[in-house]
C-alpha cells in the first residue's frame, strides 16, 4: 500500500512542484530500502522459496510502476542490486537448511538474472552510452562471479554470458540506427520546408549530412571500440562477435541509407524489411532540390566517407570474426562505393528530368493556350519568356549550393567553322526562306540534305556533377521541348513572328547561362526552322522592328529589376 500510495503521491508532485525531483528520489530510495527490510526479514523467519519468490515478484511489479513515474531514481538497478545480495544471503542459507532446494534456487537465479539483464535492455532503448552499458555489464559480472560461488550449479556464467551475447548486439544494432536517424534528420528539413530559406538551405543540408556521416561514424566506432578494448569477462569471449556486428552494422547502415535516399527521391523501390526508420516522410511532395542534395552526397560517401571508415575499421576492428573465412569479410566497401556511384548518377539524371519536366510543363501550357492561326502581329515579349528565365534561374542557385565549377571554356559557333549574327545564322534564314517557298517534293528533299551536311554538333553529352554540366543538360532539353511543342502547332504569319521574337530575346541570357553558345544557337535556331515549316506565311519581321521589339523588353526588364 506504501509503494502505490508513494506513486500517486510522486506523480501529483511532478505535476505541481516540479523541482521536487532529488526529494523524490530519495525517498523513493528510502521506501525500498524498506522494502528489502522486510524481505531480510521473512528470510530470517525461514520462509519459503515460493514465498521468496512471490515478494520477489510484488517488488518487481512496484519496481516498474515508479520507474514510469520517477525514471530519475534508476530504480530497476537499485533494487536489482539489494535483490541479488539479498538471494545470495538466501541461497546461502537455504543450501544449509534445505539441501534439495537446489532445483528452486535454480530456477529463481535465471528468473534474477534474466529480471536484471531485461533493466539493462531498458537502458539500451534508452541510448545509453557505451560507457553506462559496461558499467551495467560490469555490476553484473560481479554479481554472477557472487552467486556462481554460492550456486555453481546454476551455471549462471553460461546464462550470463548469452544473455550479454544479445544485449550487446542489440546495443550495437541501436547506434547505427541512431546514426542512421542523425543523417536523415538534416535531409528531412528540406524534405518538408524545401522553400525555408531558399538561398542556401540545399548547401546547409548537404553540409550537415556530410558532417553527421563523417562525424557520427567516428562517434561510433570510438564508442564501440570501448567494448572492445574493456577486459570484463562477459566480453572477452564476445571480442570476435563484436568485430562481425560492428562491419555488418555498417554494411547494413549503407544498405538502409541507399532505401532512404530512394524514398526521399520519390522512388518506392525499398529493400530492407524494416521500414519503420522511413515513417513520417513518404506522402511528402519530393523537391527537386533534395533530390541534387542526395546526388552529391552519394558522391561524397563514395569518395570521403567510405575510404574513411574502412581505414578506422582496418586499423580498430580488423581480424576474422566468428563469421570465418568461408563467407568472407562482413563490411566489403567496394560493394557500397558501387552502389553509391550507381545512386548518385540516378539521382542527378532524376533532378535533371524533373527540372526538364517542369519546364515542359510551362512550354506546353504555352503553346496549347491561344489559337496560333488567329494569332495577332507581336507587341512586345510574351511573358512566358520571363517565366521561363525564371525557372531557369532556380536551376542555377541550386546548383551553385551544391555542385562545383567545372572546367568553363565558351564554346561559340566560330569553334565549329560557323558564324554569328545578331539574330540568327544563315543557315537558319536560308531554311526559312526555303519553307517559305513553294515545298515541292524536290525542295523538302533538298532541306534535308543540307541538314545531313551542315556542321556536326555533339548536343547531348555525359552529365557530370558540375554546375555548368547540369545546367546546360536542363536548357537543352528545355530548348528540344520547345522545338517538339512547336512542330505540334500552325501558324499564321503574326504567331510566326511572335515565337521569333520570343526566341530572339532568349538568345542573350541562355547564352550567358551556359558555356556552349555554339549548342544554344544551333537549338534556337532549330526551333525557329521548325516553327517556319509549320507556318502558313512564314515571313520574319523587319531587323529594325525585331530589334525594337527586343531593346523595349530590356529597358522594362530594367526598370523592374534596377539591380540588375
């Protein structure tokens, strides 16, 4: 009755006075002193073991009803240690008096030991250090050194060490989890707030993925090392398996890491069983953004952290393990730095393809819009263009946080034997003037020879993780998308005139976007062609009128944005 009156009276305490902790505490202690009082007491009475083991278990009930209310006074190892000197006491005496009371005491030791290493779970749960948990391990071992004197035939060495056999793998399982949740938490913040803090949120989750990969491996490994390195006798027979759980932690930790770089790209293809350490983040809308963060951080696990990680395992938790040589090592960084070079070109073809899809979304808006036949003479700009500027624009302060320079040569038409002129090269105005003509068999045929004769041009090339790769890779692909749209459509001679005017005002700032002028005019200058073919009157608009057209936009862009 004491103990439950306690409680209640603990919990109203917590809730009104909640400086009364170490109070608390220590009368929690007092009341289970008293408690063990009376147990020393029914065994002097000579009670027995049925009884012992009954009080026993009343203890353990009130002992897991304060640990919930009163955490803080570490109950379940207070009571643990008086009950485990108190059953020694016990033992003792009961192999004195009562010789065939041995199969009893058997039974109530493992039920003892296995209370005791149940409490040290609690504590793992509770992520412990490494040097609590030896601590823990170690008060256990002197109380198995104890009873194994006075009750050898328990064999409570051998229960023991099967017990801390578990304990310590689930101990070591937990703190790669723990990692694993440390380097996810700093993607999970752009994963939910893409836009907080635009400007350099995607180089802050980068970094701190980084930091919490490098530096939280090192954590562990200096932590488990501890176990390793500690003489206690439950783990100098386990020194062998902690080396094998240590390299499959990590190998597992890589596995599950690659799974959860999938989910946060919007991929569901996962592996692992367990899919608990990726609740809360699926259904979230996949951003971009994270998708390039997730790209160069696989190239960094690659390049930086494994060749790390295998140097401090060779050098901390090296040797055959248990596992022997049949199935070979259980960390092999060779496999992982594959399966992140793999992932890390998927992701940024991924971030690729959805800065291109969204693009090609604002160009096919734009061109299913309006009636391009009954389209009227161009005024000005369409406002598509800003649009699209814009998005572009995103692109490249995305890659500017994450990815590095690469190598920028300018790539003009002039490199391929070509030339320039302020609106477009003739061997654009020469194809336009010929689908402005009358497109006889012969001529269309004529077309295409010439376009199997002019200049060669590589368009399309690898990917490579550098801003200037990236960024041109979107505007090219923008630019065939465009290309494609227009094909789809007729115009008149005014809708004619307005794409060239649109075409002409990007010329300029795609142009100083990228290092390929050469690519951007030859696409440019494709779209335009493509436009001609699928005109009704293809007549382009006077230099000086076009010219007009292009200086009024500029000066209003400037008057909108005079820092520009």
């Amino acid at each position: 009755d004491s103990i439950c009156e306690f409680i209640e009276t603990a919990r109203a305490y917590r809730a009104i006075f909640p400086e009364s902790e170490k109070k608390l505490i220590k009368l929690a202690h007092i009341l289970f002193t008293k408690h063990f009082e009376t147990i020393q007491q029914g065994i002097k009475k000579k009670i027995s073991s049925t009884s012992l083991l009954e009080m026993l278990r009343l203890v353990w009930e009130d002992v897991l009803a304060m640990d919930e209310v009163l955490p803080e006074a570490a109950i379940p190892s207070f009571s643990f240690e008086d009950s485990i000197c108190e059953f020694i006491e016990t033992a003792r005496a009961y192999r004195a008096i009562f010789p065939e009371s041995e199969k009893k005491l058997i039974k109530l030791a493992h039920i003892l030991f296995t209370k005791h290493f149940e409490t040290i779970q609690q504590g793992i749960k509770k992520k412990i250090s490494s040097t609590s948990l030896l601590e823990m391990l170690r008060l256990v071992w002197e109380d198995v050194l104890a009873m194994d004197e006075v009750l050898p035939e328990a064999a409570i060495p051998s229960f023991s060490f099967e017990a801390a056999h578990g304990s310590v793998k689930k101990y070591i399982a937990d703190t790669f989890s723990n990692l694993l949740q440390d380097v996810s938490d700093t993607l999970i913040k752009v994963q939910k707030k893409p836009r907080m803090d635009e400007q350099n949120s995607l180089q802050v989750a980068l970094e701190g993925s980084k930091k919490a990969m490098i530096q939280g491996s090192m954590v562990v490994l200096l932590d488990l090392r501890k176990l390793l390195d500690d003489n206690l006798g439950l783990l100098v027979k386990l020194r062998t398996s902690i080396v094998d759980w240590v390299q499959e932690g990590f190998q597992n930790f890589f596995r599950t890491l690659i799974d959860q770089f999938v989910l946060f790209s919007g991929r569901n293809k996962l592996t692992v069983h367990d899919q608990s350490a990726f609740e809360g983040i699926q259904g979230v809308k996949v951003s971009a953004g994270l998708v390039l963060v997730l790209a160069q951080l696989s190239v960094f696990i690659e390049q930086s952290a494994i060749p790390r990680i295998t140097e401090e395992i060779a050098t901390s938790f090296s040797g055959a393990g248990v596992r022997g040589y049949e199935h070979g090592p259980a960390f092999v960084p060779g496999e992982i730095c594959r399966m992140f070079r793999s992932a890390g070109q998927k992701f940024l073809h991924l971030y690729v393809d959805m800065k291109s899809q969204k693009l090609s979304n604002l160009l096919k808006k734009r061109f299913t819009t309006p009636n391009w036949v009954k389209h009227k003479e161009p005024r000005e700009v369409h406002m598509f263009v800003d649009l699209l500027l814009l998005e572009l624009e995103g692109v490249g302060n995305e890659v500017e946080q994450i990815l590095p320079c690469g190598v920028t040569r300018k790539h003009h038409r002039s490199d391929s034997n070509g030339s320039t002129t302020s609106y477009s090269s003739p061997m654009c105005e020469d194809r336009i003037n010929r689908s402005n003509a009358q497109r006889s068999r012969s001529q269309l045929l004529e077309t295409h020879l010439a376009k199997l004769f002019t200049q060669k041009m590589k368009i399309f090339t690898k990917i490579e993780y550098t801003q200037e790769s990236v960024l041109l890779t979107v505007v090219k692909l923008c630019l065939k998308s465009l290309q494609e749209f227009v094909r789809l459509q007729t115009f008149n001679r005014s809708g004619f005139q307005q794409i060239q005017v649109d075409i002409q005002f990007l010329r300029m700032p795609l142009k100083e976007t990228t290092e390929d002028e050469a690519s951007i005019d030859f696409l440019l200058d494709e779209v335009i062609v493509a436009c001609a073919e699928r005109s009704l009157d293809p007549v382009p608009l006077e230099p000086a009128i076009l010219d007009k057209l292009i200086k009024a936009k500029l000066a209003k862009s400037r008057e909108q944005n005079p820092s520009s």
